[in-house]
C-alpha cells in the first residue's frame, strides 16, 4: 500500500473509529451492536462430499470434520473448525445450489498467516482460481462452488480494491 493509500486509509480509519464512538454513546447499555461471527454454513451437493472434505481438512489445514446430526437430515452436516478460528458447517443437499450458480453467493474469506503458501497449496491440489477484477485478493472455488478468498491475518484489507488506472 503506498504512503498516499495508507494516509487516506487512516484518515477514513479515525472517521469510522469517531463515528462509531458516538453511535456507541448515543445507544442505551441494553442495545448490542451487530457484528459478524467466525462460523459460517453452506450447501454443497453430495457428490462433492470426499472433494469438499480433502478441501478443508487437507488443503486448509482444518483436519478432520465433526459429524452433526440433526434431526431430517438425510446424512449428518459435517463442521470444520480452522486452526486460527472460525469454523464452517456443510449441508449436503441435492437441492444445493449448481457450481455456476453457487459462484454468485456469498464469498468468503480465509485469514493466513503465510497467503502465498496457502493459496501455492490450493492450486496444487488443483481448485479452480476465480478472477474478480476489482480486488487483488486470490479467489478459489472450493468442491461445490463456493468462493474463497485468501488474506493475509496480519493485513486483511491489504489486498483490497485495485485502484484505477
């Protein structure tokens, strides 16, 4: 990121952080504010269970999946917990979206200590890079569809938007 990015980045920073704090005082002690969580779920087709499994156990390091039965399910969820936090649980369905059509949904992202490492691995284990023009950010489909994105954990927004020519 150059000196001129990082200043307006930091400029926008303090702009938020202020803003925020004076939402903060504005709301009363019993309102929560809305945050995201580090568990997500998805659906996947059952044919792309064994690819989906060697994806997050082997190739993101997650290892093996916990089994979560739940009641009319045709076969258990399967969760993954990532070594650094955050874990993800699989529905499989044959109602899940197609590969083309999960490609639209939700993207999410995969903090790593080493991203260059991490994203060697993956297309090595030979998961489909995803182009997105306006961001640096590396992009896979993992077995199903589902787009994944690789940051990096000590810089998350580093790889952000590209900036015009």
């Amino acid at each position: 990121m150059s000196s001129t990015n990082r200043r307006k980045f930091i400029a926008r920073s303090i702009g938020v952080a202020a803003a925020t704090t004076t939402y903060q005082t504005a709301a009363s002690a019993e309102e929560s504010m809305p945050a995201f969580g580090n568990r997500a779920h998805i659906f996947a087709p059952p044919d792309v269970k064994d690819d989906l499994i060697r994806c997050f156990s082997v190739v993101l390091g997650c290892g093996a999946p916990m089994a979560l039965h739940a009641p009319g399910l045709a076969q258990p969820m399967l969760a993954f917990k990532f070594p650094g936090g955050g874990s993800l649980s699989v529905e499989f369905t044959e109602d899940a979206l197609d590969l083309q059509r999960a490609r639209r949904g939700a993207w999410m992202e995969i903090w790593s200590g080493d991203p260059a490492a991490l994203k060697k691995r993956v297309l090595a284990a030979g998961f489909a890079e995803v182009n997105y023009p306006a961001t640096n950010t590396f992009y896979f489909a993992a077995p199903g569809g589902q787009v994944l994105g690789i940051v990096s954990a000590q810089n998350p927004a580093g790889g952000e938007l590209k900036n015009k020519p």
